[in-house]
C-alpha cells in the first residue's frame, strides 16, 4: 500500500463522520481565531506602548552621576604625603551637573544628536484655593525642549511653548493635572517648595502625552525659575535631554555621551524598561493562557481518532491480517489528524483577520484608569503570526491523534475478530 491509498482511506473515514469532523475542526479553528488575535493584540499594545515612550521621552538622558571621578580642587603636600581635600558635602544638596554649558559643548561632536535640551526637575506641591496634588515641575528652556520628547505635538494650546517663553512665572501643566486642579488657561497657582516656599505661577497651556502618570503629575516651568525653586546656580541642572537621529540606536550613542561627559547616561529603552518589561510580560502570559485553547481543540481531535479507531477495529483487523504493517495504520490515523487540522486553521486563519479588523474598528471614550489613555485597542496583524498559527494549529492536531493511531497498531487481528476488542 502506497501514501496514496493511505490518504484515500484517512479522506473516507473523515467523510463518514462529517458532522463529527467538521466540529473537530471548528474547534482547532476557534483556537487559531483565538491566537491570531491575541498576537496582534499582544504586538499592538507592547508597539503602542514602545511608541509613547519615544514620543514623550529623551531619546538619552544624562543623569547628574558622575561615572569619571572630578579632578580634586586642592592638592596639599606634607611630609612627603599628598592628602586630597574636597569640600564639605551636604547631604540634603540636590545632586546637579556644574557647568552645564561646558557638559553640552563636550558631547556636540556626537553626530547623532538632533537637539540638548537641560533641565531641572522640582519635586513641589500644586495649591489652587483648597486643591492639593503633588507634581513635578520641569524646568527647561522652551525652543530647545519642543523637539526632545514630542512635547509641541502634544500641546492642547499650540502657541503654548512660545507663551511660557515670554512668561517668567509660566507653567504648561498635563491636562489630568489642570482637571486636579480644577485650573485652566490663565488661571493661577501656587507652587510649594520642599522648604515650604511658595512660587505663583500663571497657567499659559496644557498638553496630553497619552500617558496618564505622566499627564496627571508633571509641568514644564522656565529653567530659572526651576533653579530658584531649587536653590540651584544658574549654571547647574539636573539632568539634560538628548534627541538622536537614530531612535534604534540608542544605546550606542548613550555610551558615546557617558565617554565624553562623564556623566551617566542611559538611553530611553534603559530609562523604560520596567514599563516596556511589564507589557512584555502581560501580552506572553496572554499568548500562554489562550494557548490552551489549542491543547482542548487537541483533545477533542484525540477524543474523536479514538472514536473512529474503536468503530473501525474490525476494519483494522482485515487490514492487518492482509498484511498490511503496524506504520500504514499509524499513518492513516494520523493523516486523519493533519486533515482536521488542516481544514481548522483554513477556517480559523480567516476568521481571526476578520476579529482582528473587528477589534481594531471599535471606537470607546479613552480612559484614564490604566497606565495609557487611548480610545482603542490597537491591533498589529502580520502575515508571521498566521503562518505561525496555521503550523501550530496543524501540529497539535498531528499529535493529538499520534496515541490514538498507536493504540490502533496494538490490537490483535484474532482477538478483535473474536469480539475482543481489548488491547
């Protein structure tokens, strides 16, 4: 007997039990739907989350740490003894990059730096009459912070920067963080201080990065008044922003900052990598636990070759006491299998580009109960995960029915045709 006719037979026993098989195969393809979906979803949320880091963050950020130690600022001899003295260190002093101005001009020769843009962050409390919320106020310069982490695009009022510019006591807060407030355009503020010291401002914008943390907490002020917030020299900042040409070179041009500056600096996927880590995480746990819909599909599949075996055991015994070998049996239960599969994932494949542009076409009022405010659910559909769905969908379906076509090969031709029908 040739692959031919054990293909023949497989086909016949499948079309005996059309309603039986078909099931089987609505099963596996519920379960291809399923996994399709999931992974586009999976890919869109993890895809959307990577684009709002980049959209709203320093491509690199230098950080006030110093990786390359300063040269001591006094050297005095004794004895034949060299002692390094280094001022009186405060502990409660913010730590700061001295000479900013100095640090910039250090790392320009980096040629992939599209903007620098300094700041300093403040840690205050916002006070409209009897509203209070904690947030952190950014100081920067406004021309050189509109391109550094997508901010201009994400202005509610477009001429905002250019207001805050022109305006001292200034501040462009998030748009959760004005609902806080209850505080809108040309409303003032006040803004305390760690040391209780309070600055009025003048609400000149709002922007929504999409983010709700970021949108809920943080304000941009002019970089002076920061520094006087913080009780900071005008030559001093916290930290400085970076934009690259290359968003997915990153991390080399991190490392060519930290050289030059000697102060650490981390690229935006290093800076994010709890968040970015966390969606990763959730959409695998996702993909494992929809997963097992194809192990239940499997079952069924399993369950339903051990029917058509039990039914056909008389079938079998005249096949083997023709002579036909233990393999052809196997293979002709297992062909019935891949048949099952086959025609589950052809059914599934389809069905789950229909979910999925489903999905992807609903429209809901964006929330801001989660980490990002958006009013869909975003969906990345690509032809990867099909193929991979059709492969795993057919090999569950082949191994499912591998123990039943094994237990087929078991039974002795004499004892089935005494109605036995035992092992």
């Amino acid at each position: 007997m040739n692959y031919l006719d054990e293909v023949r037979i497989a086909f016949v026993h499948l079309r005996e039990r059309k309603r039986q098989t078909v099931l089987t195969a609505l099963g596996v393809a519920v379960g291809s739907a399923m996994l399709v979906t999931t992974i586009s979803v999976a890919r869109g949320s993890s895809s959307n989350v990577v684009a709002k880091v980049i959209d709203t963050a320093p491509h690199v950020l230098i950080s006030a740490e110093r990786v390359v130690p300063l040269v001591p600022e006094n050297l005095v001899t004794q004895r034949g003894k060299v002692a390094m003295v280094t001022k009186n260190i405060n502990l409660d002093e913010q730590e700061v990059i001295k000479n900013y101005v100095e640090v910039v001009e250090s790392i320009r020769p980096v040629g992939e730096l599209r903007s620098i843009s300094p700041f300093v962050l403040s840690k205050l409390l916002a006070r409209n009459k009897t509203r209070f919320t904690p947030c952190v106020a950014r100081g920067v310069v406004p021309h050189l912070e509109a391109d550094i982490a997508g901010l201009q695009k994400n202005l509610l009022e477009k001429n905002s920067l250019e207001e805050l510019a022109y305006t001292p006591n200034g501040i462009l807060v998030g748009d959760l963080l004005a609902k806080k407030l209850n505080a809108g355009y040309r409303d003032r503020i006040v803004l305390v201080t760690k040391n209780s010291e309070e600055f009025s401002v003048t609400i000149v914008g709002r922007f929504s990065s999409g983010f709700n943390a970021k949108d809920e907490r943080e304000a941009y002020v002019n970089l002076a008044l920061a520094q006087r917030m913080e009780g900071i020299a005008s030559n001093s900042v916290t930290g400085i922003g970076l934009r690259t040409a290359h968003v997915d070179r990153a991390s080399e041009t991190s490392a060519k900052v930290q050289k030059l500056s000697g102060y650490k600096s981390e690229s935006w996927d290093e800076t994010n990598r709890n968040v970015i880590e966390f969606y990763n995480r959730n959409a695998l746990i996702t993909l494992v636990l929809v997963g097992f819909v194809f192990v239940v599909a499997g079952l069924g599949v399993s369950s339903v070759m051990t029917t058509v075996i039990l039914q056909k055991v008389k079938d079998i015994a005249i096949l083997r006491s023709m002579g036909m070998q233990a393999g052809s049996i196997t293979r002709i239960f297992m062909l019935e299998g891949f048949m099952i599969g086959v025609l589950g994932v052809v059914i599934g494949s389809p069905m789950g580009h229909v979910i999925c542009h489903f999905v992807d076409a609903i429209r809901f009022e964006a929330s801001t109960a989660g980490v990002l405010k958006s009013d869909k659910i975003n969906i990345i559909e690509q032809p990867e995960a099909h193929l991979m769905v059709i492969a795993f969908g057919i090999l569950i379906a082949v191994i499912s029915s591998w123990s039943p076509a094994r237990k087929a090969t078991r039974y002795l031709p004499v004892r089935i045709l005494r109605g036995e029908v035992g092992a």
